[in-house]
C-alpha cells in the first residue's frame, strides 16, 4: 500500500479527468463534485503519508519502476523510469498542493461557461503539479512541468479576464522559453551521466540522483566537471546552471522576468490565480533545490552571490511595483514577486536556515497568497471592480471581510504569530549568517532585505486605509447592495487558511523538522561537493 | 520545560495566570457574540484583575530573592534549539506588575470612557492582545521572543489608534505608527542577525558573555537601540506618537504613555550588557536631543493631548539619556513612576474630554473640547479630576513629594556624575537635562492653568456632570501612586524600594528644589503668555522632513520602478515580440517569392516544356515525317563532322 501512495496522488485526478470525458456535457453540477471526490481521495492519500513519513534527509514512498529503455547501438541505452519519492523539501510542497487544489476546487464552483472542459483541465493541471514535485527523473519531472503549461495556458485564455488573450500568451512564451533552457541542460546531462548500476554497458540515465554524483559523469563529455572545455568565459557546467538559472527563475519569477506575473494574474479568474500563486511559482524555488542546485554544487557556490543578489533585488523592487500598483490584485502580485525574492536569498546563502526559511517560505506562502488571491476574488465578484481607489471604507459593510484582509494583509507582511515571520526570519539569519559561514553572500544582502520589509508594510496598511478604513463610500457605477459581507462557501475557503497560517506561525516546529533534515543534507552536499569539484575558469 | 524548582506551584500558577488571562481576555472577546457584546466589559476587565493580583503574588514572592526562569522549547534553527520562556527578576517582576495593573486601571476606566462604542468587542480584544504582547516583552528570555512581543504591540497599537476607523486622520496615524515602527524594527532585526552570527544565541542570559568590546557588539547593540529609536518615539522617529493621539484617550494612556513607549527604555535595560561606550554615548545624545524636543515642542501645543504626548516624548527622551549615560536604575525608576503619573494624567485629561463632549452634545454646542484654548476655570465644575490633575501634574513637573521628583532626582544626580568633573560635551547633555526639567514644570502648570484656573470660556454654558465612578476609581488609584511613597519613606532620597545601591547626593537634591520652585515661579508669572510659535508648534519640523522625504521616496521611487517595468522590461518583450513577427514577415515573404518562386518556376518551365513537347504529337501526319526527316538530318550532320 505504502509503495503505490504517490502514484495515487497522481493518477487520481487524471482517472477523474478521464471518468469526466464520458459523462455529459450537460450535467455540469457532476463535474464538480467529480473534482471534489478527487480532491478528497487526495486528502486521504496524504493523510495515509502523514502518517508514516518521517522527519530524515532520505527520500520516502520511493516508486521506480522502468519506464523507456531504447538500445542506441554504440550510443549506449537511454533509459528514464518512473521514479517518484518525496523528502523534506517535496513533502511541504505536496502537503500544500493537495489542499490548494481542494479549495481552488471549492472557489471554481462558480464557474459556469464551459463547465466540463473547465474542471478536466484543473484535474489535469492538479496531476501535472503533484508530478513535477514528485518526479526524480529528469525526463518525467520535465514531462509534467511542461504538462502544466498547457491546462493553465487555456485555463487563462478561455475563462480569463478582459485583456485574457495576451496575458495567456504572454505566460505561454515566457514559460516555454524557460522550458527550452530547461530542455537544453536536460539532453546536455543526458548525453553526460551514465548509470553506475550498469556495468559494462553504457547506459545514459535521467535520474536525478546519479546526476548529483559527480563520479557519474562519463570523462570529457560536456558537462563531465573535469572537462577543461570552454564556451567563452565560462565552462559547460557553469552555462548549464545559468540556463536552469533562468529558467526556473522566470517560473519564480525572479526580477526582470517577472512581467508576466501580473498580467497573468489580473487576467486569470480568482481559482486560478490561486493556483498560479501558491503553487506554480513554488516549482521554481523547487526546481532550484532539487535540480541546479545539488547537480551543479560549484556553479552554485560561484554563483552564489548572484543569485543572492537577483532575490535582493526581487524583495525591493516587487515591495515598490507593489506600492505603485493601482489595481488590488497587480499589487498581490507583485507583492508574490518580492516575496519570493526570499526564496532566491534563502537558498543562495546556502546555510541550514537559510534554506529551511526559504522552503517555509514556500509553503508559508502558499497558503498567504492562496487568501490573499481568494480575497481580492471576493470582492471583484460582488463588483466586478478590483481598482483600489474605487473604494473607500469598506469595513463598515463587510466586517467578517475586513477581519480576513487584515489578518492576510499581517501575515503577508511577516507580522510574528504567522506563518511567514517564521520563513522571513530564518532567511534573514541565514542570509546573514552566510558571509562567516559559506562565504557566499556578504551581509550586506540581508541588510539590505530588511527595506522590503518596511515596504510590505508600507503598500499593505495603505491599501487598508483607503480601501477599508474612512467613510464609506464607492466610487463608479456600483450600487451599495453589491456589497454584502462573506457567504458561507467563502468562509468555507478562508477560515482553514487563516487557521493554518496562523498555527504554522505558532508551532513551526513540526513542519521545520520536515524541512530541516533536507535543508542541512543539501547545504552540506553543495558545499563539500562544490569545493570539491576544480571550476575551469 | 525546565525551571529552577525554589518556587512553590502556586507561584507558577499566579505566573501563568498574570500572562495567559490578558491572552484568555483577547479570545473571550472575540468569542462573545456582537449581541451580547456588552458582556465585554465585565469579562475583560475582571480577566485583568485576577491577571493583576496574580502578578503581584508573583511580584512580592519573588522580590529581592532568586531570579526565576521556566522555558519550553519552541523551534530549532539548524540544531540550536530555541526556547520560548520566562525570565523574572526583580526588574521584570516590577515591570509585570506596572503592566497587568496600569492595563486592569485602564480596563476599569473604559468601561465608563468607551460605554456606547459600537465596536466595544473590538477594543477590549485589542486591549487583552496588547497586555499579552507587552508581558512577552517584559518576560521573555530571548530576544526573538521578545521581538515577537514587540511586533504584536506594534500591531495591537495600530489597531487601537485607528480604533474609530471612520475618522480619515485616525487611519492615517495608525499607519504612520506603525510604518515608522517597522523602520525602527528593521534594525532591531539587523541586530538578532548579528547576535546569531556571532553569539548563536538570543537568550538574554548568553548577552554580554563574551569579549566586551568587540565591534560587533557596537554594531548590534546600536542596531537594537533602532528598535527603540522606533518604538520610545525618539529623535528621528518620534513624530508618530503625537499623531497616535487620533486613538481613545485610554488607549493613549496605557500605550502611548505608560507601557508600550516605555518597552523601549526597557529593551535597553534588558540587554545593557550588550552596550559598548561608544554605543552609550549615541543613546545618550539621541536620548538628549529627543527630550529637547519633545519639551520645547510641548510649550508650543494647544491640543490637551498632544501636551501630553511631546511631554511623554520628552520624558522617554530623560529616560533614554540617562540610559546612555550608563545608569539603567535611574531610567527604570523614571519608567516606573513615569507610567503612573502619566497614564494619570491621560486619563484625567480623558475625563475632562469624556465630561465635556457628553455636554456638548446635550447642548449641542460644537468646538474642540481638546483645545485648552476653549477651556478654563473647569476646577470648580470638576473638582475630582483637578484634585487629581493637580497631583500628577505635580509628579510630572517633579515638585517635591511626588514620586516624578524622586526619580527625576536620580536621572540628574546619575548624570552628573557621569559627566565627571572636568567640563566635556557630556555637560551639555546635563545642561540639557536641567532645561528640560524647568521647561517641564513650564508646560504642565501653563496647561493646568489653561484648563482648570481662570475664567470659564466656551464651556461656561455647558452643565458638565462629574466622571462616573468607574473613572473615579483608577483616577484616584492612579493619582496616590502619583506620590513619593511609591518610591521610598524618605520624600527626598530615592534609594529606597527599587534600588538601594543607587547613587545619591544631596547637593543635588538641594540644587533641584531651588530649580523646580524657580520654574514654578516662571510658570506663574508667564501664565497669561502664550509661548506658541510655529517652530514649535511644529516641533522643530521633524514631521515635516519626514513626511517630505517619505512622500519622496514612497512615492516616486515605485512610480519609477513601475514604469521601469511598463516601459522598459515589457517594453523590451514586446519589442522582440515585434521583431519576431517583422521577421516572419520577412521569411514569409523570401518563402512565398523565393522558395514557392523557385517550386513555382520550376513547374512552369516544366509546363512550358511540356506545352512546346506536346505539339509534337498532335496527330498529323505530315508534321511527324517533317520532324523524323529533320532528326535524321541532324544525326547525320553530327555523325559525319
């Protein structure tokens, strides 16, 4: 039972996806309750996890079964297999997602153009998100993330907003573009690494595990680190990390390649930008912790800094887009961008809490933005109306509303008592902490952060007083009885996130016990590693 | 857990009680539906009451005997575990039990001042939150707990000053308050990034440990003193307490004069062992130039409130000096009797603004009852609340026999000694001191004058009734504690209770007696002058600057970044976006006029082939002989030659 847990979480909402097809069109209510059943099997499956997982460096619930194996002649075999296990950086993440797609789930009951296509595509999406943060081939990691870009691109482009075409197709071509960087290292590892377990034989493996060996690595080819080829200042495995890098980054998003951020989101409707907020950006903070970082240990150590400094930049110059941002949910967005700037400083200080703050923070927000997402929802579907200064003292009509904004407003911020106080203050000790420990990022970094942090409060408290505090009153053509206070299905989605943020800010203990086993294993790795391997320069 | 095991149970019982009950009082609040809300203010206030007799159990079971500590573990950072725990000496024991006492006086009060508010749940929640938070402060055994604390009273001061959120003035300084908070937290951060980097600890009793005058400890400590730059409202960051005045008068006097501000003063006390000299000297010219300040910004005010306020500015500013200046028992002893006097004192003023405005609006008269312009001669209409403005108005200004004297007597005698004999900059800052202790007396009996002597003016129509007993009560409470008892037998020796060890002289004592009755003198006879000037109404435009550069820098730096982002980064994608499609274009064209040219010539110089080829074969006869014969003719011509 336990050895197939995974593959449920997987394949649930693809064979609910598949039921989906042959029921009719017609019957839209089904559909949704379909969704809901694979959502709670989810739940179930996850339950059975937590249960038996426990708190070590290893990887858990590990499925490997073969999956292409193609003999090539002299080229050797290509073989990739379904290798799937979740560790302390995966199982957060997962944790997460079960729960996000639950209440996404709960938010699309809205949704009424196109019900049936709606809900397959979010049980596809559902599958392709829990399989890029399972997958430990690189072949079948691949495969799933590019697989989340197609439900997501119509997901967008059909039940999005006014300006939903270009937004989708702006996501579509950044994403992509990432994706070929992505697609580049892939083969380039492919055509480096051979399976150890084969002997005699060559055959080229998209485990991610032997590639983290560098022993693995077939002697002058590409990526091999011992191969004084160059491509001009750099050697491969340095272009090979910038190119994940980017890649990832854009899916972060990392300042300069965020713009489609909040494109996408303005434009997305209020289940999706969940989606797209909590979950979606958190696989490229994964992808760098699984994937650039621990194959490419010495490009990350000589790289350190910069990718330091891109998450610095990300913190303040999301805060300050955040605060010019006229429309609530631009300003969300942007204000995920200088929050996942933490993400970047947290893992590129490459200390124990560093990285532990930086995969709380994943989660911690997930859940934050997940509220914030489902709030800016809630009002733009009473009045179809997200700009800031069209309101004014809405606390008056919707107090339960105004108590919920506040509430994600501080956490948003870091106030302590919720979840992201916790993740912000480690990546700050860790960041600092890291000139004396690794060497890696000067203190400077850290110091420099701790502006964002005045900036969060800044562009939140002024978005509560002009929305949410003085008299009321609405500007435009919106009548007073648009605005009524929450509905029950709303609390239904707000209250267990509310809870669960504040609980992770409380008790962090349980869910930092998870992550740290993985946190202190990948910064150990990367360093001895890293210091290992000679940089060809 | 673990704890020393000298006390009894019941000791950990009070302990317990006096920190959870305020916590308790937050979420019964918030649990008791809006239709009973007035349940509130019986429960939360009664709540306080046992936290208060169970802090003072545990305030005269521990004094003066062995530090007590208890500690769970709370989370691990990369293997250091990190307690959440208390530490109670007599310095935390004292400020306990200031707290959950000033706190149950101020929950007493409003349940008189706040009967009638429509959000009445909202406010005692705020105000459980608030005691809760600031307990964390005053016990925590490291400073990331402590941090903890100081951030939730950041937040439970934000609400409580934008409690009347309906007023646009009353927003607006809770976001001020709070943001000019965060500024200062920022670098209270820096400095638990330092303490783990080199110390790998924030417990309080690690502080110090290690080699005194490494630089680091400089940085850090300084880096700490931010928070409190922030926090006690001094020089820059203190142009957000006069506006925290926009809050219910209750709430001004439990956190914007007797505890919260005082946090910082305080946090300083707790980790002095982390000041270097260098340090010292910083804090103590911030210290000065705040007191300075607020003292001469105090003489320039018409607003009852705001008096108090850049009065509280200053006296925070005498504590931070004397901080620097290296002596911290001289500074709690201010702190102490400061939160009497003061929450005194904005509860009394609370009650003159409570008495009027219900009179106003019987009358349905309209001006500004804060005003001490349109007060006056209110000693005989309410005589209680003069009878007790009197007294803590005289502990304010620090006349003989009130509790303000004796530890005001101790800042100035501390201070003197520190600046030594020979004459340095440190004599400017004693200088200082004595100009802030004559402008004090000043200001205090210019506003009592303004409100309770003279002639009646705007409210001589008004029938003013006196504050219900509810008021009374932590009034007089309040205004005995206003006395030199608090502080020892002696009326003018203040190395009693607190700290026998202190430093006294009487020459000192002497010198400011004389200095208070000339300042007396001073006040009486510049009683009908107005000192106003708009430097100092202003206060020396501190908020100015600050508004400026914040309208500067909050304004247009995002607006630049933002157009950064329109302009320049999408700007650059849609430029490739546009290229692509130019070169498309381009490819589609060479496609269709070269690629398909070719494929196309190529079939119509087959089909111009094909069309002369096939006229051979169109059926006549004589046109076939022509051609064979002429074939045979060339492939004789070719075989012969």
């Amino acid at each position: 039972m336990h050895h197939y847990l995974i593959s449920f979480l997987i394949f649930s909402p693809l064979v609910a996806a598949f039921v989906g097809l042959l029921i009719p069109a017609k019957s839209e209510s089904s559909f949704r309750y379909l969704t809901l059943i694979a959502n709670a099997f989810q739940i179930t499956v996850l339950f059975f996890m937590l249960g038996s997982y426990e708190n070590a460096s290893a990887l858990q619930f590990v499925e490997q079964q073969s999956w292409i194996t193609i003999g090539l002649g002299t080229w050797g075999t290509l073989k990739a297999t379904y290798f799937v296990g979740v560790d302390g950086l995966s199982f957060p993440l997962i944790i997460l997602s079960v729960f996000i797609m639950c209440i996404a789930t709960i938010s699309s009951w809205t949704v009424k153009q196109n019900v049936k296509g709606y809900f397959i595509l979010l049980l596809i999406l559902n599958a392709s998100i829990i399989g890029s943060f399972t997958a430990l081939d690189f072949l079948l990691f691949y495969l799933f993330f590019e697989f989340m870009l197609l439900p997501m691109f119509f997901l967008i482009a059909i039940w999005g907003g006014p300006r939903r075409e270009y937004a989708s197709i702006k996501f579509f071509l950044y994403t992509l573009l990432g994706s070929i960087f992505i697609l580049i290292v892939m083969i380039g590892l492919y055509v480096s690494v051979h399976d150890p377990s084969s002997s005699g034989t060559l055959v080229h493996t998209f485990n991610l595990l032997h590639m983290s060996e560098p022993v693995n690595f077939i002697s002058n080819s590409i990526l091999d680190p011992n191969n004084p080829w160059q491509i001009g200042p750099y050697n491969g495995r340095l272009w090979a990390f910038l190119l994940l890098f980017i890649g990832f980054a854009i899916k972060l998003p990392m300042v300069p390649l965020h713009t489609w951020l909040p494109d996408a989101h303005v434009e997305a409707s209020t289940p999706i930008s969940v989606i797209l907020a909590a979950l979606l950006l958190k696989i490229g903070g994964y992808g760098l912790a699984r994937i650039a970082y621990p194959i490419f240990p010495e490009a990350a150590l000589y790289f350190g800094w910069f990718v330091g400094l891109m998450g610095v930049i990300s913190i303040i110059y999301g805060a300050l887009n955040a605060m010019a941002s006229k429309d609530l949910k631009r300003l969300i967005a942007y204000s995920s961008v200088s929050h996942m700037g933490f993400v970047l400083l947290g893992i590129a200080s490459l200390t124990a809490e560093g990285v532990t703050g930086s995969v709380y923070q994943m989660f911690s927000h997930g859940i934050i933005s997940a509220m914030l997402f489902l709030l800016a929802g809630v009002l733009y579907d009473r009045t179809h109306d997200r700009m800031i200064n069209t309101y004014s003292g809405l606390s008056s009509k919707m107090k339960s509303y105004t108590t919920m904004v506040l509430i994600a407003f501080f956490a948003s911020l870091g106030l302590p008592g919720f979840s992201g106080f916790i993740a912000e203050i480690m990546v700050f000790l860790g960041a600092f902490r890291s000139n004396s420990a690794t060497g890696v990022l000067p203190e400077s970094f850290a110091i420099i952060s701790t502006l964002g942090l005045i900036l969060g409060a800044a562009y939140y408290l002024w978005t509560l007083q002009r929305m949410f505090f003085g008299p009321f009153n609405i500007k435009g053509h919106i009548s007073e009885d648009q605005i009524f206070d929450l509905t029950k299905r709303e609390y239904i989605m707000l209250v267990p996130l509310a809870a669960a943020t504040l609980c992770f800010g409380i008790f962090p203990q349980p869910m930092l016990s998870v992550i740290d086993p993985f946190a202190r294993h990948l910064t150990e790795f990367v360093l001895t590693t890293g210091k290992n391997l000679t940089l060809n320069l | 857990m673990q704890s020393n095991i000298t006390y009894s149970t019941f000791f950990e019982i009070c302990l317990l009680l006096s920190v959870a009950l305020p916590l308790a009082s937050f979420i019964v609040s918030f649990a008791i539906s809006e239709k009973y809300s007035w349940a509130v203010s019986i429960t939360a206030p009664l709540l306080l009451l046992v936290s208060a007799l169970s802090s003072s159990v545990v305030f005269f079971s521990l004094h003066d005997d062995q530090p007590f500590s208890i500690a769970w573990n709370w989370f691990v950072i990369s293997g250091h575990p990190l307690t959440a725990g208390l530490l109670l000496n007599n310095l935390s024991a004292t400020m306990l039990l200031v707290v959950t006492f000033i706190s149950f006086l101020i929950h007493f009060y409003s349940i008189g001042y706040m009967a009638g508010d429509s959000s009445i749940r909202k406010y005692f929640a705020m105000l459980g939150l608030f005691t809760f938070s600031m307990l964390m402060i005053v016990l925590a055994d490291n400073l990331l707990l402590l941090f903890v604390g100081w951030e939730l009273v950041g937040f439970s001061s934000y609400m409580l000053i934008g409690h009347w959120k309906e007023k646009p003035a009353a927003a607006r300084a809770a976001k001020k308050a709070f943001i000019l908070n965060r500024i200062g937290d920022a670098g209270f951060l820096v400095g638990l990034m330092l303490l783990w980097t080199h110390q790998g600890s924030f417990a309080l009793n690690q502080i110090g440990l290690t080699d005194a005058m490494a630089a680091w400890q400089t940085a850090a400590s300084l880096c700490i003193f931010c928070g409190v730059v922030g926090k006690s409202a001094q020089f820059p960051l203190l142009t957000w307490l006069p506006d925290a005045m926009e809050g219910p008068t209750p709430v001004s006097a439990l956190i914007h004069a007797a505890t919260m501000v005082a946090a910082g003063v305080y946090l300083v006390i707790r980790t002095f062992a982390l000041f270097t000299p260098i340090a010292l000297d910083v804090v103590a010219v911030v210290g000065i130039i705040t007191a300075l300040i607020g003292a001469f910004a105090a003489l320039g005010q018409y607003d009852i409130k705001k008096i108090l306020a850049y009065s509280t500015i200053s006296q925070l500013g005498l504590m931070v000096t004397a901080l620097g200046a290296g002596a911290s028992d001289a500074a709690f002893l201010h702190l102490f009797t400061h939160a009497f006097f003061k929450a005194c004192l904005f509860l009394a003023a609370g009650a003159v603004i409570h008495a009027l405005h219900h009179a106003q609006l019987q009358a349905h008269a309209h001006f500004d009852v804060q005003d001490v312009r349109n007060l006056g001669g209110l000693r005989k209409k309410l005589p209680v609340v003069f009878i007790v403005f009197i007294l803590s108005g005289s502990s304010l200004a620090g006349l003989p026999f009130f509790s303000g004297f004796l530890s005001k007597d101790a800042i100035l005698t501390a201070l003197i000694s520190w600046a030594g004999a020979d004459f340095s900059w440190q004599w400017l800052v004693v200088g200082g001191a004595f100009t802030v202790t004559f402008l004090t007396v000043l200001y205090t009996f210019k506003m009592i004058w303004y409100i309770f002597f003279g002639s009646e003016k705007k409210t001589s129509e008004l029938s003013i009734s006196a504050p219900p007993a509810v008021m009374q009560v932590p009034l007089f409470t309040l205004a005995l504690a206003s006395l030199w008892i608090m502080v020892s037998w002696n009326p003018f020796v203040h190395t009693r209770w607190m700290n026998p060890a202190m430093e006294h002289s009487w020459s000192v004592t002497l010198f400011s007696i004389v200095w208070v009755i000339m300042a007396l003198a001073t006040a009486y006879f510049s009683r009908e002058k107005s000192f106003y000037a708009d430097v100092l109404f202003n206060a020396f435009y501190v908020d100015r600057l600050t508004d400026w550069m914040t309208k500067k820098i909050g304004l247009k730096v995002p607006a630049i970044t933002i157009t950064l982002d329109k302009k320049w980064i999408d700007g650059f994608i849609h430029a490739t976006a546009y290229v692509q499609v130019l070169i498309a274009h381009v490819t589609g064209w060479i496609d269709r006029a070269f690629v398909d040219g070719t494929v196309n010539g190529m079939a119509s110089f087959v089909r111009g082939v094909g069309s002369v080829t096939r006229t051979f074969q169109n059926g006549k006869i004589q046109l076939y002989i022509f051609w064979s014969i002429f074939t045979i003719i060339i492939f004789l011509i070719w075989t012969l030659l």
